[in-house]
C-alpha cells in the first residue's frame, strides 16, 4: 500500500501542491497528463471559478511555518465509518479511501467526522471532494510531483 507522507519542515507554504491537485482535477473532471502538461495548466487556473477546487490546503502554524492538511486515507476512517449511503469505502487492497460520487447523498457526515478536516462540500453541493490519490494519473498525485522542496512524497506501507 502506498501513502502520502509530509514533512511539515520542509514546507515554504508555496502552494504548488495546492495548484497542481487543482490542474488536475479542473472542472470537477480529472485529467491525464505529465508534470509539465499539469505545471502548464496551473498558470491557466481561474482562481475565481468555484469548480476550481484543491483536494488538500496548506495553513499557517500560527509559528511562521505551515501545515500541509491532507488526506491520510486512514486505516480506520472515521469519513467511511460516517458514510450513509456507502459512498466512501476503504479499498483494503490499494489503502485508499475510495470515493462513489454516484452513492453519495450529499448528508456531508464524511465532512463533519474527519478529524484531519480534509473533506469539503462541492461547489454545487451535491457531493462531497477529498484525495482520490490522483488514481487517474500513471506518474503518481500531482501534489508530489509539483512540490519543489520534496516535502510530500510516496512511500510503501
């Protein structure tokens, strides 16, 4: 099983994580594409669209550095455990927590039982976003591929 990992030191609250979830999942609709093909689409990001949404956030530590918040697709998810309708599932086999938008009832308990807060409402508030691992990308999340001071990475679990 692979996981994101973090290390809040080496992060400079750039954003580049942020941008490049955001390119990727523009428009509510992922898309394929190299680290260059997503970097490119970063620069044509409407920032005041609200479908132009990131699946992870960085915030001040209150100390002059940051804290990265993402999804840590737990072992126990408390989102899943929440879930009504079933739309959220642990995927035993990849770790991930997996997410059925056509299952979903919009009753945003994922939102409110998740300890991280990673979970937001969508802009038509129909469903829910979280981290889909950028399972629609060959080369890994486009988070890890865009941070410049290698403060995300991948690693087997």
């Amino acid at each position: 099983m692979k996981r994101i990992f973090i290390d809040p030191a080496k992060c400079d609250g750039c954003k580049n994580c942020t941008l490049a979830c955001m390119a990727s999942h523009q428009d509510m609709t992922p898309r394929k594409g190299t680290l260059a093909e997503i970097r490119q689409a970063m620069y044509a990001l409407d920032l005041t669209d609200p479908n132009t949404q990131s699946r992870n956030r960085i915030i001040t530590d209150g100390q002059g550095g940051y804290k990265p918040i993402f999804c840590r697709h737990c072992d126990i998810p408390d989102c899943a455990g929440a879930c009504m309708s079933g739309a959220l599932e642990k995927n035993m086999e990849t770790g991930l927590v997996e997410y059925h938008s056509d299952k979903c009832a919009a009753c945003y308990m994922c939102v409110m039982n998740c300890r991280y807060g990673v979970p937001a409402i969508s802009p038509d508030r129909k469903r829910m976003i979280k981290c889909d691992f950028c399972a629609h990308l060959e080369e890994g999340p486009a988070c890890v591929r865009a941070c410049p001071k290698k403060a995300i990475e991948v690693r087997e679990v």
